[in-house]
C-alpha cells in the first residue's frame, strides 16, 4: 500500500462521509489495479452525492477496465444524463469518448 492510499483511508476513517476523500481513494486504487476496491469507493461516492460527476466517469472507467462493461453503462449513462442537465458539456463529451470505448 502507497504512502499517499494509507493518508487518504486515515483521513477517511476520521470523516468517512468525505465526498472528495472517498474519489480519491478511488482513483488511487483504480491507478494501481485495485479496480474492485476503486468501484467500490466511487459507489460509496456516489451514495453520498449523486451528483458528482467526475465518479461517474472514472467509475465507468474502473468498471470497463474490470470486465463489467454493463455496469460501466449505467454509470457512463447516469452521469450523461446529469452532464447534461447541469449544461456540463466538457464532461458529457468525456463521458460519450468512454461509451465509445465499450462498443
């Protein structure tokens, strides 16, 4: 386990309703092939705000990258659907590149 994963699981268990801690739990264990732990951490992410886009993308992404190409849907799907009614246009073309990548 990094340096940086064992800071962020500390802070976390101080304020495990972080929304921003649980993300970056996430992309830490998404960048070294935990992809199990990393869905997990933006699904708890997500469960504290629906709203968060960028889970939304490196959720689907963690979930592509571990065979699970149907829950990556849902997730790419979601976060389109949020994308585009808050006008986040940046993200939603984010989120079509990655749903390309499942076809």
């Amino acid at each position: 386990m990094s340096d940086r994963t064992a800071a962020i699981e500390a802070m976390l268990s101080k304020n495990p309703e972080d929304v921003f801690l649980r993300y970056s739990l996430g992309m830490e264990y998404a960048s070294t092939g935990r992809l199990d732990e990393a869905c997990e951490q933006f699904d708890l992410c997500l469960h504290a705000d629906a709203d968060y886009l960028p889970a939304y993308v490196e959720a689907g992404k963690a979930y592509r990258q571990a065979g699970r190409g149907n829950k990556a849907k849902e997730m790419f799907a979601r976060g389109l659907e949020i994308a585009l009614k808050t006008g986040d246009n940046h993200t939603a073309d984010r989120i079509r590149q990655q749903m390309e990548l499942l076809k």
